[in-house]
C-alpha cells in the first residue's frame, strides 16, 4: 500500500506490528510466505472482470487517465 521514503515520516512501517488475532483470540500455528513479485511472476498473472468484485486480498489492475499530471493517491480504506 505504498510507503513514505523521505522526510520526518522515513519510518513508515508495513505489515505485522504485533500478535495476529481472530477476535480476541492470538492466533498460533500459521506460516507467513513471501511472494517473489519480480517481472516472470507478475507476467502470469491474469486479470478479468468480476462481478461482484472479489471478496478479499487480491490482484486488481486499473487505469487513471488524469487531465493533468500532479500529486495523487489512491484512498485503500474501504
């Protein structure tokens, strides 16, 4: 979801920052894997409409098309 990589903000952390819980209970006995997200990996992928969108992480690909170049973001909270 992106990152700050200057200024005051440089410590802008992603991922887990503390126990995993289902409800209020920690949850053990899981595995975490990393994904090789290089050019081959990426290139394999297969993008097609949904409808309704997928429930859940994912893969989603769109376009922008903007009047004029400037300062953007995308809102990821909903």
């Amino acid at each position: 979801m992106g990152r700050v990589n200057f200024g005051p903000e440089v410590h802008d952390r992603k991922g887990l920052r503390g126990p995993v819980r289902l409800g209020n209970q920690p949850l053990t006995g899981w595995e975490m894997y990393s994904l090789p997200l290089d050019s081959a990996q990426l290139g394999r992928l297969i993008f097609k409409p949904t409808s309704p969108p997928l429930a859940g992480p994912g893969f989603y690909r769109f376009e922008v098309h903007l009047p004029a170049v400037g300062d953007t973001f995308l809102d990821m909270r909903t």
